[in-house]
C-alpha cells in the first residue's frame, strides 16, 4: 500500500480491485484501541513490521509489552473502530508514543526507496551531530580567515589606499553578507539535508542548476584545498629554508623600490623549489585526508587546534600595531600616525612584478578591478557550514547564525585592519614588506609564521571536509548514474568522495604553480553565491504556499542585489575566465539534461511556470479567442474502437495527426482513454494506463497530456469529459477520432450508437470534430506525399477545413503538395459567380488554392431522371438493401410487443423516403470524390450532422457509402464560430 502496510502471518483477505488486505485486530501494534480499557489484560504484543515508503523493521528487542502500563490493551475484542481507515495509525507510524506510554523521538523523513530503521523505545543511532559553533562558526571562520590577511592585506591598503581599500572591502563583504541572508532564508524554509548550497539551488531552481552549479562548487573546493595546502607549505619554506631538499630558485627584479629609493640594477629573490613544493604538498595533503577520514568526530577535535593558534596571531598583530615602533622595527614603520593615515589614505595604482614588488617595468598594472580579483577569497568560505548541513543538529538554526556571525566578525577584522595598516607605515613600507604582519607582530614574527600555517591548513581541512560531502550528496540525489560510486548511506562518512577530492587535490598539488586556475576557482564560488541569491529570489518573488522561512530579515530585492554583485565581481575578475565557468557550468547542464534522470523537486522554476499559466489563464478570461489568436486544441480519442496490445495506449498514428494539427508544434493535444467499468475497481489500472500514455506522448515528441477516464460506458464517459475537459479558454475545441471501419466487419453493433452519440455531444458542446478515415494509412514524419490536399467545401464551418489544409503544407510531409477548393453546388446555380466569389475569400485569407465549381443534380432530378450509373452504385444498392432489412426487423418488434418503434433505447421517426434521399446525396458525393480525387494525398470533406429520430444504424451506413474506396480522409464539421479572419 502507498501509505503503509502491515505484514504478518495472519490470513490476508482478497478485496475489490486484486488488493489484499488483513482484518486488523486488537492485538496489533499498529492499532489504538478505542474500545473500552479493562486493566489488567495485556496480551502480548507481536512483531510486525510496517512499511513507510519501503521496509521499516521494528526493533524485536521492544516486542514485549509492559506490565505497568497506564492503558492496557483488550486482547478479548476482536474490533477496533480505526478498522475502518485500513492503515496503520500515523501514532505509531511516526514512533511519536509506543503501546507502554514512552514518548520516542521522531524519525526524519526517509528518502524514496531508503530503508530506515525505527527502533521503538531507542533512539536510532547516527553519528554525532554539530551544533552552531562548531557547526558553522568555526568552518566558516577558518576557511574565510586565510593567507591573504596575512602577507597581501596590507600591499592591497598601500595600494588601494584606506579609501579604495574601505571601498573594497565594503563592496566584497556587501556580496558575501546578502549571499548569507539569502543562504539563511532557504536554510529555514524546511528540514535541509546534506549537499548544503547544491541542496538549497537544486531544490529551488531544478536539478540541472542545481547539479551543474553543484559539481563546479565541488570542483572549486577540491582545488582550493591544493592552494590552502600550497600557501602552507611555501609558507614553512620561507619561514625555515633549510627543510629544503632541492635548491632554491632566484628571481632578478630590475628598478625596485625600497623604501621609497629606486634602485638601480638587479634583486635577487628568492622562492622555493617547485619539488619541495610538490613532495611537502603531497604529504601534507595525506595527513589531512587521513583527519578527514576520521569522520565528524575527529574533525571537530583537530579544528579547534588549527583555529586557537590563528586567533593568537591575529590577537599578537594588533598588539604589535599599538606598541609599534619597537627598537628593531623599519624606518617606514612609523606606528600609529594621523599623518601617514592621510597620506595612505588616496589610492596609488601602478605596475608591479610577479611577486607584486613596484616596479615602472613590469608585467602587471594593478587598479580597482585586480583588487578586487585578488581579494575576493578572502571573503569566500561562508559556504563552509552549509556544506556540512547533514552533520548539523539544527540547520535552521545553526546555518543562519553561524554564517552571518562570521561574516560579520570578518568584515570587521578587515575594516580596522585597514583603518590599521594605513596609519602604521608608509605606502613604500606597505607595498615593499610582504609580510608587515609579522613585522609588526609581537612579540616575535614567528608567530605570525605559524598562524600562516595553521590558518592555510585549517582552510584546507575545511575544504578537503565540506567537497567530499557535497560529491555524495549530488550522488544520493541519483540524478546522475555515474556517480553512483560517491553514494553513503544515512550519517555515513563519505569515504570514496574523500579519496577522489584527495586524489583531485594532489593531482593540483603536483602541477605546483595555479596562477591560470585560481581565478576560475573563484568563479565557481561567485557562481554558487549567484545561484543561491537566485533561488531566494525566486522563491521569494513567487511566495508559494510553501515558503515560510523562520528567518524574516529578507526581501527579493535584497536576493536579486546580491546576485547582480556576484555577477558584476565575476567581470571585474576576468570577463575571460567568466566565460570559461559559466561554459563549463553550461556542458554540465546540458549533460545533465540529456542523461540525467528527472527529478521531482517543486523547484521554483515548476512553480513560476504554475503561476505564469495561471495568470495567463486569468488574462485570457472566459470570452470567444479572437479568430487571430485561435489555437486547435484537440481532444483526441486514442483507442475508441477495436482492440490493440495492451502494451500499446495509443493509436500509433494519432500522435503524428495530432502534430499535423499544429504549427511548428506549437499547441497542447488532450489525449484521452475510457476504461468501461466501476471506478472503484478500475482506479489502480486506470493511473497506470495514464502512466503508459504519458509515456507515450513523451515518446512521440507529442506536446501533450494524458488523461484516463473510468465510466460505465464510453458514451457516459464522453459526455463527462466533453463537458469538463479543460480549464477557461484552454478547453479542447476539436475532437479528434478515427472512423470505426471495423464495425461491419467485426460485427460491433455497439459502435453506431456510440458513434452518433458522440457526435451529438459534440455539436451539443460546441466543439469541432474531426474523423479520420485511413488512420493507418496516414504518412509519417518523414513520409514525403505528393499530389494534391482536396477540400470539399459543402457547408460554412467558420473556416477550420481551409485551416487545417494550411496547417498541413506546414508539415514536411504534405510540403510538396497543393490545395484544390471544391465547391458542390446543384445544376442551376451560377458556377462562376460562385468560384469568382470563392476565389475572394481565399485571397482574403492570404491561401493559395485552386477553386473547381462541381455541380450535382437534386434528388427530385434523380428521380425524375431515373438511376444512373455511379461508381459504388453497388455499395448503394447494398445500404439500401441492409437498411430495408433493419427497418423490417424493427417494425415487426415493435408490432410483436405492441410498441413504437425504437432504436437505441428512444423512439425513432422513420421516413423512407428521406432514407433514400441521403443514401443517394452520400452516393454522389463519394462519385464525385473519386471522379476527381482518386489520387489525393489526403481528402476533406465536411461531415454531415446525425439526421434527428434516426437510427444510428442508418447514419453509419450514410457514412460508410460516403467513404466508400476512398483511402484517405478527414471529416470535419466546424462549430458556431469563425477560426480565420479576413483582417489584419
């Protein structure tokens, strides 16, 4: 069952529809007795196992009941009045109270298809959960607080100036901190599981987004942790040269600036081997792959021991800045002065070296925008907890606090570190010292050494933890089959996404030098920040039912800033290298696309196209379309008459008719089945022919839907439908049905008066009809036809035959072919009069066609005349003869059970006389149509209405003289309205 099933070794009991079901007694678990309690009659309990969604086993070990229980179970009464329901009580489903009273923890909702434990009386174990500081806090502060701040923060205040670097500052925190109040109102919209911001952009914006984005933030993560690891370690190298294997390499600079003195000639610098590099990277990275395999646990031990460390250096830097200058410090040191700060306060872009020493020469001239390029990761990192939502004890909580709180805290370390460092040193002294911090630091600079190390491999740890879970949270969602390998089970430690980050990390480690891959790296953080202020706006623009965010200090408009910074930095950066990630995030998409599998999210791009259609809805209102915006919506019946496989729902050829009817595809088609039968039986069967149509419509690239209909009979069933069908002015207006040829054949005595009675209802309804005769026969998609589209224009139909002939030439299959109007008329009207006025209606229409005027004599010149040879005079004489003998049989009924006579369950009127004058106007139309259409690509012709007091049998036969030898035909009646109009 869909909500739950009880298993057991009681007997099962058949009901309605094949489904079994087992009588629920008053010694089930499941069950809550409502019947009156007598004390001291608890039966024991037996183990049952409940299903939710797939197999949920109850713990064997709380299969006894207990003898203090406040409320005992009656074992003696066999009935319980939640008999009635059928399912399990939603109490004891969701384990919120056991049989003995025990209040028991709420599972989590479990993934479709993922077998969850319920342990009743026992809490399920999972691994430990984090709470907001050491949740959120300290990753994001680890991976936000890196190498930058130490030896580049005070090169980018003597560049920039205080202002520009104010400016600077003002501009990167503004992105970070809308991103986190963004990230803080999808985080508290519901339970959050792991993947953190590829869960939040998946589920607003789609699983394409949300995997393409996701897959370019993990691939940003993995590398980032190569350059956490790489700054760490040329770090160590430069504090202590001599762990070195290899020999240094020497740089000569030409021109330098040193303190303000140009130097003429060369300097030399000094920078670690790549090898060294390259092995103390590789090693270091194996060390902290080993920490991260430790799972959560360790994680949260080791991390403190990275972050006390930095702290203490930042706490020994701002000690140096007030107690600077000391004895030993540089001439350029000046310590806190009003006098450097207002000469350090205007902003002094030029160009540099590669090691960013001044220099009129070099290769690179630094302003506003490469600031920004080189700053920005100093700011990146808040994405560090949400990545680690699935080891969080309360994400609604922790994710926003954590997140903001060390934005905040940053972007106030940074601000007084520029108000700072501008009033310390002198702009040479700032842009000259790579290393200030540790200058100024006191005691010794030492510390600022070891704070580089431990911040940069913090950051790593961070990173080489938040990646792998990210992977294998993309992985669980199975929208893409090769990953399958990244999979982990519920509070699982991600251990083959770990090993592939780490493989991904040493494989950057090993190139050493990331110049050309950084600013990437950074355009896949900007384009996560960009993705989630997206979905908030979104989200938030639209307002569904179900966005209810706890947090409430957020506004669309905040969202959309926010994404349009993320975009404009992206540029700022490199216009180039946005490029590149937005193509690569692009391939990712489309990859995803084709072989991603679907999945069912309610993202915001679903809900933004429920509200556009029903604000369209709204607007078109409930008045006539005006015939320049009508549309064919046709109603197609796919299997009305005769049997086919039962693992075909369709028709195979009425997809492509249903194309033909649209131009360049352009249009919705209703394709509908009638199941005869009870629908309480049938309902099961009936979703599941739905689901097999939808799939077909898919198949045949058909804009459509599939509906299924239980009714007692097709007759009753179409009346419910064409009366309901569609919503305003986005009803079906065109029913579309093959002709029953098979009925003489097959003896099918049902199908005249279900034949008549749809068309009935549909004049009734007001909806065209369209009848395919040759069905089987109609072209492919690629079933080039030649010849001409034939129109027998006998009645107005507000111009739907002349429409859909054009609409037709639309199709590459009847693209080669031409129109021919035929206009029957009877022998004294004026045939030219007729074909001039014809002709002026069809230009009016802007159609092409040629007009032929054929002229046919009237039923009183036939009989006057005398009969005629005609090409299915014999199929005349064969209706006549049948109906004469079905007319005999119902006079001789109606005269043996002293009755009028009826047919089809009413009473009819018959005049022979009016019989034999529409056998004979069917007789010479069919003539004429094979007189000049024998070769036609296809046939229309207008079909004519069920003559009222009838038998069914007798229109059928009508029809089937009008068809006769003809392979190929539409019969279509219009309805009171035009569809074409003559004005521009």
């Amino acid at each position: 069952m869909d909500n739950g099933e009880i298993e057991s070794a009681d007997e099962e009991i058949p009901s309605r529809g094949g489904r079994q079901y087992r009588p629920v007694v008053s010694h089930d678990r499941a069950v809550i007795q409502m019947t009156s309690m007598e004390p001291g009659s608890v039966s024991e309990i037996p183990l049952t196992k409940i299903k939710v969604g797939s197999q949920v086993n109850i713990d064997p070990s709380m299969q006894e009941g207990s003898s203090d229980s406040h409320a005992a179970i009656n074992g003696s009464k066999r009935e319980s009045k939640l008999e009635l329901f059928g399912f399990d009580s939603l109490v004891n489903i969701l384990g919120l109270k056991s049989m003995t009273g025990e209040q028991i923890p709420a599972p989590s909702s479990p993934r479709d298809g993922e077998d969850v434990a319920i342990t009743l009386g026992r809490p399920k174990q999972v691994g430990p959960k984090l709470g907001t500081m050491m949740g959120v806090f300290v990753p994001c502060l680890q991976n936000i607080l890196g190498i930058i701040y130490y030896i580049r923060f005070s090169w980018i205040v003597g560049m920039a100036g205080i202002g520009g670097s104010l400016l600077l500052v003002s501009f990167c925190g503004a992105c970070t901190f809308l991103t986190g109040i963004s990230l803080s109102a999808i985080a508290t919209n519901g339970a959050m599981k792991g993947g953190g911001p590829y869960y939040l952009i998946g589920r607003a914006l789609g699983p394409e987004v949300g995997v393409s984005i996701g897959l370019c933030f993990f691939l940003g993560n993995a590398v980032a942790g190569s350059l956490y690891v790489l700054g760490a370690v040329e770090t160590f190298l430069d504090a202590v040269p001599s762990a070195g294997f290899f020999k240094e390499s020497v740089t000569l600079v030409n021109n330098t600036l040193i303190n303000g003195t140009a130097t003429a000639g060369t300097a030399a610098i000094s920078t670690p081997s790549l090898h060294d590099l390259q092995l103390y990277g590789i090693i270091v990275t194996i060390l902290l792959c080993f920490i991260v395999f430790g799972g959560v646990k360790i994680i949260n031990k080791v991390a403190p021991a990275f972050l006390i460390p930095v702290l203490f250096s930042l706490f020994c830097i701002f000690i140096g800045v007030f107690v600077a200058p000391r004895s030993n410090a540089s001439s350029g040191i000046t310590g806190l002065s009003i006098k450097t700060f207002k000469e350090n306060w205007s902003s002094e872009y030029q160009r540099t070296t590669n090691g960013g020493v001044p220099d009129p020469n070099g290769p690179i001239y630094w302003d506003f925008n490469a600031l920004v390029g080189l700053f920005f990761p100093a700011v990146t990192g808040i994405m560090a907890g949400s990545n680690r939502s699935a080891s969080l004890k309360d994400t609604q909580r922790s994710i926003p606090i954590g997140t903001l709180a060390a934005t905040i805290t940053t972007t106030f370390l940074y601000v007084i570190s520029v108000l700072l460092f501008g009033a310390l040193a002198t702009r040479e002294e700032l842009l000259t010292d790579r290393l200030l911090t540790a200058s100024v630091a006191w005691p010794v600079p030492a510390i600022i050494y070891v704070g580089i190390i431990l911040s940069t491999l913090g950051a790593a740890l961070q990173s080489l933890t938040g990646a792998p879970r990210l992977l294998a949270a993309i992985a669980n969602d199975d929208i893409l089959p090769v990953l399958k390998y990244f999979k982990v089970t519920e509070g699982g430690e991600p251990h083959f996404a770990t090993l592939f980050t780490a493989l991904i990390c040493i494989g950057c480690v090993i190139i050493g030098n990331l110049d050309l891959i950084t600013p990437t790296i950074t355009m896949f953080f900007l384009l996560c920040y960009a993705g989630v202020n997206l979905s908030c706006f979104l989200l938030d623009l639209l307002d569904a039912p179900s966005w209810r965010p706890r947090w409430k200090f957020h506004h669309w408009s905040l969202s959309l800033i926010g994404a349009l910074l993320c975009i404009v930095i992206m540029f700022l950066i490199s216009w180039s290298f946005t490029v590149v990630s937005l193509a690569l995030a692009s391939l990712i998409y489309y990859y995803v696309s084709i072989k991603g599998k679907a999945g069912n999210w309610g993202d915001g791009f679903k809900s933004a196209y429920f509200q556009l259609a029903l604000r369209s809805l709204r607007s078109l209102g409930a008045s006539q379309v005006h015939p320049k915006n009508w549309y064919p919506i046709p109603l197609i019946f796919c299997r009305p008459w005769g049997k086919l496989p039962e693992n075909v729902p369709c028709h195979p050829k009425l997809a492509d008719f249903a194309n033909c009817m649209k131009k360049k595809g352009r249009g919705m088609s209703i394709f509908v089945s009638i199941i005869d039968g009870d629908y309480h039986e049938l309902a099961e069967d009936a979703k599941t022919a739905s689901q097999q149509l939808t799939t077909y419509i898919e198949y045949k690239r058909c804009e459509g839907v599939g509906e299924i209909i239980v009714a007692p009979s097709m007759s009753d069933g179409f009346r419910g439908i064409v009366q309901t069908m569609g919503l305003g002015n986005l009803k079906p207006n065109i029913v579309v049905m093959r002709y029953p040829e098979i009925w003489r054949r097959e003896n099918l005595t049902q199908i005249p008066s279900t034949f008549v009675s749809i068309i009935n209802d549909c004049i009734i309804a007001n909806k065209a009809v369209v009848i395919v005769k040759g069905l089987d026969e109609w072209p492919g998609e690629y079933q080039r036809q030649y010849g001409t589209i034939d129109l027998y224009w006998i009645v107005k139909d507000g111009g739907l035959m002349l429409l859909l002939s054009q609409l037709l030439l639309t199709k590459e299959s009847f693209e080669s072919c031409k129109i021919q109007v035929f206009c029957i008329a009877e022998e004294d009207t004026e045939a030219e009069e007729l074909k001039a006025d014809v002709k002026k209606v069809l230009y009016d229409l802007r159609m092409q066609a040629e007009v032929i005027v054929v002229t046919m004599k009237s039923w009183e010149v036939h009989v006057e005349s005398g009969p005629q040879q005609d090409d299915s005079l014999e199929a005349f004489t064969s209706a006549q003869r049948r109906i004469a003998s079905y007319l005999a049989e119902m006079k001789e009924t109606a005269q043996r059970e002293g009755r009028p006579l009826m047919a089809d369950g009413k009473q009819v009127v018959v005049n022979e006389q009016q019989v034999d004058k529409f056998l004979y106007t069917t007789l010479k139309l069919n003539s004429t149509i094979l007189r000049y259409s024998r070769m036609a690509a296809v046939v229309l012709v207008s079909l004519p209405p069920p003559p009222l007091n009838h038998p069914a049998y007798f229109y059928m036969e009508y029809m089937d003289l009008l068809v006769e030898n003809v392979p190929r035909m539409l019969i279509v009646r219009g309805y009171r309205r035009d569809v074409v109009t003559f004005f521009t």
